[in-house]
C-alpha cells in the first residue's frame, strides 16, 4: 500500500502509464479514506471484470496475486503542498521503490517516453551501469523499477 495525495491524478498514471486496472475501491468515511486496488489484468480476464458486480470485483481483488493498493486520505488533493515521505529522501530507511516485471524492457521505456512530462524519469535504461532496469517516480514521488521478466 502506498498513500497518494490525487486518486485521479494517481489512477491514471498507473492504468495510462503502467497498463494496470482498477478492480475497485472502498470508501471508508468513518476514517476519511479510499482505497484504490490495481492490478495487470489483460484481454479477456479484463472483459469478464468489467462485467462483474462490485461485490465481485471486491472478491476478485483479494483473492488474486500482485495487487497494488493505494490509499488516499480524503482532503489531500486540495492542499498544495502537501506530500507524503516515499521512501527515497532518506535512502537505505524504510520503503525503496516499486518493481514492475515487463517481457521487454526497451519497449517498456520507449512507451513510458511518448508520455514525455507524465513520466518522470530517476534512471533511464541507458544511464549508469546497470543498462538491465530503470527507475520513474509516480506522481507523488514513489520509485517503480522497471526490470526484464526474467531479469536478463
């Protein structure tokens, strides 16, 4: 789980950018949050989601691998400069970075830079010696690696 200040701004980077799916959310407005779950979800799996109920998908969500929570507290997008601590400020204390496995690795980054400005680039694949993954921030900072399946 990773605490985000703009559902939508959040959302659309990780289905637009990263290709992954809402399955569904739930408010809780006794403690002022949502939460967002994601998760790759392709071709006819994502067909037969989008016809499920809530409750289905609810189910779905929490019976599947690799699934990516986000929690927004209500009221943060409306506050300029607010910010959560991702992780990266302090390297080598606490939470590092996301990993996302893509079947190639140069098609992923040559997509990822037709975003141009949405993609904020740490590492690209070309920079520094590890020429095998790179490194983007989402919207509220939080580092997702990009790495080969099979890390070759």
């Amino acid at each position: 789980m990773v605490r985000v200040k703009d559902p939508k701004v959040s959302i659309a980077f990780y289905e637009e950018i990263l290709g992954m799916k809402l399955i569904t959310k739930l408010d809780n407005p006794t403690g002022s949050f949502t939460l967002y779950f994601l998760a790759y979800v392709r071709g006819e799996e994502a067909a037969k989601l989008d016809a499920k109920s809530d409750d289905e998908r609810k189910a779905y969500a929490f019976s599947r691998p690799g699934v990516l929570e986000l929690t927004h507290n209500w009221g943060t997008e409306n506050q300029p400069d607010f910010k959560y601590a991702n992780g990266n400020q302090d390297p080598g204390r606490g939470f590092g970075h996301i990993a996302v496995v893509v079947d190639n690795i140069e098609e992923a980054c040559k997509r990822m830079e037709s975003f141009g400005d949405r993609v904020h680039w740490i590492k690209r694949q070309q920079d520094g010696k590890m020429k095998n993954i790179a490194f983007i921030a989402d919207p509220d900072g939080y580092w997702i690696e990009i790495l080969n399946k099979g890390f070759a």
